[in-house]
C-alpha cells in the first residue's frame, strides 16, 4: 500500500508541473543541487559551498526509514541538476519521487551503491538479510563520508567544470578535516577500557564504524520493522546486557523509545539518550553544524559513558570548509 501511494504521489506530481521540467539553471548561475539527509547534505555542502543552491529534503530529527516527501519537494527535484541520494533502500520514496521528476539531463547520485560493494553490507538486527536491504548507514565511518565527498566532487565537476579548482580545493580540505578526524576517533576509542568498547544502541547505526576502530557492536533494541521490541526481546536485551557486562545503552534523539529505561534500569546499565544518527549538533550556521561536528558530539558521548577520555576529541575542527552553512536550504 505504502509503494502504491508513492507511486500515486509521483505520478500526480509529475502531471501537474511538467513546465519544471524544462527550467534552465538557477538565475544565479549556480547548479541546483538537492540532497536527503543531513549528513550528507552537509558533506555536499562542504564541496559544493558558494557555487551551488543546496537543498535537503529530509528534516532534521525525522525518522529518514519512514520519511515520505511532501508533494512540494517534487518542485525541488524536477529543478535539480544533481540529486545525492543516500540508496541502500534507505530513501526509497524519495528515490522514486526523484526519478519521476528529474530534467532529462539532471543526474541522480546513489552514493552508497558507489561506497561499498554488495560482498561489504553488513545485515543485523534492524536490517536482517531475510528482508533484503543492508544497513545503509554507512557515513559514521568517516572513509566511508570521505567517499562521499568524492563522490560529489566528481559530480559537481562533471556539471560545472568551470569551477572544478573550487570544488578539488574544498575536498582536498575536507580530506584533511577527515584524517584528523579518524585519527581522533581512533585515540579515543583506544581510551576506553577494552572490555568496555561494546556498542548496545536503539537503532543499528554503527556497522560500519564498529570494524575500523575495535568497537563490537552487540546488537540493537529497535526491530527492523520500526516498531518497540516484544516483552520477549526485552527479557533477551536484558540478559545480553547483563551477561555482556554493558556499562551504558544508548538512546537515539531520533529514535525516541520508552522501553530503552525500562531496559537499563533493568539491567544495571546506564542509559544515555542523546546519540544522534543523521539530526546535526547545534543550528544552521554554527560552526559545530556539520558532518565533523555530528561524529565530534557522539564520540564524546560514547567516551564518556564508557570510562574513555571525551577530552581527545576537543582538538578537532568541525567547522564547515567554506564556512557557516547558512546557504543550505533545509526541509522543515
């Protein structure tokens, strides 16, 4: 029923503005660009800067699984010259909803599909195999995030060659703001006592992160259908956590759950709430508004509730490389 409405959505979409379709570049001169969530919004915005109109069509603080765009954002798509797309299954309305409504010549960017082969997806509790899509989350791995920007280099360049020394000059910027970035994440995980690098979340968001940095990550509590776990997952999470020693449970701000108290009161862990996902630290235009500052604020949270020094991450920059992204047009 949901992909029928999809459908539905774009079709009528499609009939009732077929004069976008035809629409020459921004007055400005600039592409117009559109994106899906923050993270990669904001990295996007890191190449692209001043020379593109940048829009992300998924708010801040939505559950991005279950995001459906309003019909007002097909106007957005049917004006872009590049759409960044996370894929994965992760934005698969959007995803269709962009196909139905891009310019002939614009170009649809599916980053994931372009970052890890199929042998590489990683399928856990909230992505099982048996349903057929992997954990798309693949930007809390920061080399993972690098590619991106790759990625959207190579874009940007392929449609504006004209400005291709800006946008090499941006990436190879954020390169750098990457490797100290890693490098930091890797000091502090190191930090931690090793017993107590063990990753007990709501939403299964840390795949990709977990290998590259020693983390194990014992599971998490949201099933993959979106909903609370049963009585009997609780029961089970409880004794996992138990048995595994657990020192704290993380929450998500996104993933707002009630159970997630019960659970750690329960099992002697300390529940903290406040990991983000994809919803960035701070507001529009703060210099901790950014991909950099997102891993910045979760990898202190981490340290700090599981006996590491949240002090090693103080020495990164997580200011955007052409500054405050006040020229980013966010969906509300």
């Amino acid at each position: 029923m949901k992909s029928y409405r999809v459908w539905l959505l774009a079709l009528l979409v499609t009939l009732l503005i077929p004069a976008c379709q035809a629409e020459a570049p921004a007055a400005n001169g600039r592409l117009n660009v559109v994106t899906t969530v923050s993270p990669i919004t904001n990295i996007v915005y890191n190449i692209g800067g001043e020379k593109i109109n940048l829009s992300g069509i998924v708010p801040e603080g939505v559950n991005s699984h279950t995001f459906e765009p309003a019909p007002s954002v097909a106007k957005k798509l049917s004006q872009a010259d590049l759409i960044f797309i996370n894929g994965l299954h992760l934005e698969v309305p959007s995803l269709k909803l962009a196909e139905a409504n891009k310019k002939a010549d614009a170009e649809i960017v599916l980053l994931g599909e372009q970052t890890v082969t199929p042998d590489e997806y990683v399928y856990d509790f909230s992505f099982p195999k048996e349903a057929g899509s992997p954990n798309p989350h693949l930007w809390p791995n920061p080399i993972y995030a690098l590619r991106y920007a790759e990625l959207a280099r190579d874009a940007l360049i392929r449609k504006d060659p004209a400005n291709e020394a800006y946008y090499r000059a941006n990436y190879d910027a954020f390169a750098e703001r990457i490797a100290a970035l890693d490098a930091a994440i890797a000091a502090t995980v190191e930090s931690i006592p090793e017993g107590n690098r063990k990753l007990l979340t709501y939403h299964d968001s840390w795949a990709y992160f977990a290998p590259r940095y020693g983390v194990t990550v014992l599971g998490a509590i949201q099933p993959s259908d979106f909903a609370e776990p049963s009585a009997q997952d609780v029961v089970a999470l409880i004794e996992q956590i138990r048995a595994a020693g657990v020192p704290a449970i993380f929450g998500s701000e996104v993933f707002p759950s009630p159970i997630l108290e019960q659970i750690a009161r329960e099992s002697g862990a300390v529940y903290v709430d406040d990991l983000r996902d994809d919803d960035l630290p701070g507001e529009p235009g703060e210099a901790g508004h950014s991909y950099i500052g997102l891993m910045v604020t979760n990898l202190k949270i981490m340290a700090a509730a599981l006996g590491g020094d949240p002090t090693l991450m103080d020495g990164v920059d997580v200011s955007n490389i052409p500054g405050p992204d006040t020229m980013v047009e966010q969906q509300q």
